[in-house]
C-alpha cells in the first residue's frame, strides 16, 4: 500500500538553526499537509499546500517557516530559526482530491531543539 | 471546549472487553475519521465517517456519528493488547479540506 514518507526519522538541532524536513507524499495525491504534536499533546495543523501554494496556515505558521514542492515527488518543510519550543514531531500528510477523502499521514520527523 | 475533544482521558480494560472511546465537535462537518497512534509512532488512519453517514463498520470497529449532538463513538470490540495505543478523532470541518484533531484517549488493553 502507497504510503507518505518522511525523513529524517529524528533531528537533533542547535537552537537559531535551520532546518528541512522532508516529505514525499503518495504518489497521485494533490493536497499536502504539514502537522505537528508536542509530547504529550495534540495533533495540531500546521499548512495545506494545493496547487503549488499555500491554501490554508494556520497562527502556529509565522515567517520563520516555509513550506516547498521543489520537484514532483517532495513536499518540505523548513524552519529558519528553531526555538527550543520548535521540539516537536512533524507530520506530513497527503490527501487523493478535494475534501472528503482519507488524511494518510506519515511515520514523523522528531525534532529536538537544544 | 475545543473541537474534537474525546472522552474519556485514558481507558484501561482487559482483553476480550470492549472499548468506547467518544468525541464531540462544535461546528459543521464534512466528515469525522478516527486515526489511532502508537506511542512515538505515526497516525494510523482507522475510518472515516461521512456526515450524511450515521454508523460505519471495519472489521472489530465501529463508529457512530450523530450529527444532530455534534458527537462520534469508537467502539473497539474484542479488544486486544495489540489495541494499546492513542485514539485520535478529528473532523474535517465544512468547506476546508484540513483536519482538526481532539485531544485523544489513551486507550491500555492488559492481558
């Protein structure tokens, strides 16, 4: 079964650096989606990209990340400047269409800011 | 509170028992899908029910939605240690294409 995959597994990052983190959806799917969880908390939605751009952001999005499809396979994300409270994991997540279809979400990228 | 919150918190049974796991939402939906995680895994996509859709199967789960109270019920039967995880619902809210996800139940199956 077609599955999202993310890498790297887990990052571990100096604080004020900056950081990519990767993301090929499944292979037909046009919506793009980037989420994170704190430990112990819940899932919270970061961005949809559809079409090239970004559809929707959330508060959580401020001008230190950005999202990228450079080529047909990958969807990144990247944070300029990690904050210690940037210590999350990261779910990218894809969907076939438009809206009402399953979210597949991938395994996580875990970041760790020190 | 939020939408998509889950109750109860964190639910403890034996083996061979059954699980309920509930979520309410406050707003219009397109459709409510149940993810379930193992601890420092991914999101496993379980089911999806649609809002015009009052009950879904998919093998020991069940789910329920009624739209009319704003609330949706996992129900996992013959529970198994295996089951041991998080249970996240989370509703795709109407005219959006993004999930909004509760809180979650931590969900232990001893055997």
């Amino acid at each position: 079964e077609p599955e999202v995959t993310q890498t790297p597994s887990h990052q571990v990052t100096q604080m004020g650096q900056e950081v990519i983190l990767r993301c090929v959806p499944i292979s037909n799917h046009l919506y793009f989606y980037w989420y994170r969880q704190i430990l112990g908390q819940k899932v919270e939605f970061l961005v949809s990209f559809y079409n090239n751009e970004i559809s929707e952001k959330s508060e959580i999005f401020d001008d230190q990340f950005s999202v990228e499809r450079p080529d047909g396979s990958n969807f990144t994300l990247k944070i300029r400047s990690t904050k210690l409270e940037d210590s999350a994991m990261y779910f990218c997540a894809s969907m076939r269409r438009t809206s009402g279809n399953t979210i597949y979400f991938g395994e996580g990228s875990w970041l760790t800011v020190v | 509170s939020q939408q998509g919150e889950e109750d109860p918190q964190a639910l403890s049974i034996q083996e061979g028992e059954n699980a309920t796991m509930n979520c309410s939402y406050k707003t219009s939906i397109n459709n409510l899908q149940w993810y379930r995680q193992n601890s420092g895994r991914g999101l496993v996509h379980l089911i999806l029910i649609r809002s015009n859709e009052r009950e879904k199967h998919s093998g020991r789960l069940r789910v329920t939605l009624d739209t009319s109270k704003k609330s949706s019920s996992l129900l996992i039967t013959a529970s198994r240690a295996a089951d041991t995880a998080s249970y996240f619902c989370a509703t795709e809210v109407e005219y959006g294409n993004k999930l909004v996800f509760g809180a979650g139940t931590i969900l232990r199956v001893k055997s």
